[in-house]
C-alpha cells in the first residue's frame, strides 16, 4: 500500500510540478483563477508561492540530518523487523519457562536419541536459564 501510494506520488510530482496558474479580471472586475487561460482578454501567469518553513517537519528534520525519505523508509522496515524478531524470541522463552515450571521428570537427548535425566540441581539450573532468558527479551 505504502509502495503504491509513493509511487503515485511521484508519477504526479512532475506534472504538478509543471502545472501553470492564470489570473485575470473580467469585464465585471471580478478576479478569475484558472489553470487554463481565458480564450480572450489579458491574463498573467501566477507563481505558486514558496513552501512555508515548517510546512514539512518531517522531511525538513530528515534533511538536516542528511537522510532521504528511502532511508527512513529503510530504518522503518528493519526496526519492524528487529521487533517482530524480539517478539518471537520473547514468546518461545515463555513457553520454555512456563514448560520448565511444571513437576515431573525432565530429561534431554543425546545425539543418538538416548534420554539423560536430570537432575534436581539441572533442573533449577535450566529453569533459572529460562527466567534469565524471559528477562532478556521480554523486558
């Protein structure tokens, strides 16, 4: 959407850029704005008038710190991207932590698949792991 919406925005740019304004005054004396000329009569062309200062806060911080609108973009995207990743790690500490706080036997496999148990020291050691873990990334 975002994409769309920029592209657009600079499809029209030059043709807004281009655009001309007329001003002329009627037999009545009323003043007329156009972005055509009148068929007859005098007219004059209009300049559009500067940018305000502040009139764009965004872009004008942006340029005073030397990025474009692409890199903002950019740093957007990727901050998205680190925080939905925190997220995810956030929740998989979770689940170790709350699986960790249940009773019962735990154990863990070796590499040809033969379970070692744990021990009651391992096993406040590994639930200490996961509340430290939890802390990391949740908090």
């Amino acid at each position: 959407m975002r994409r769309t919406a920029l592209a657009l925005c600079l499809l029209l740019a030059p043709a807004l850029a281009g655009a001309q304004a007329y001003r002329w005054v009627d037999a009545q004396g009323q003043v007329h704005y156009s972005q055509t000329p009148p068929a007859q009569g005098q007219y004059g062309q209009v300049a559009p008038p500067p940018p305000s200062p502040g009139a764009s806060p965004h872009l004008e911080a942006m340029e005073a710190v030397g990025q474009s609108p692409t890199d903002k973009a950019r740093e957007q995207r990727q901050a998205a991207s680190a925080e939905r990743q925190r997220q995810q790690r956030c929740e998989q500490a979770r689940r170790q932590s709350a699986h960790m706080q249940g009773t019962g036997v735990y154990y863990s496999a070796d590499q040809k698949g033969d379970r070692s148990y744990l021990s009651p020291q391992q096993i406040d050691q590994r639930r200490a792991e996961a509340r430290a873990a939890v802390q990391e990334h949740c908090d």
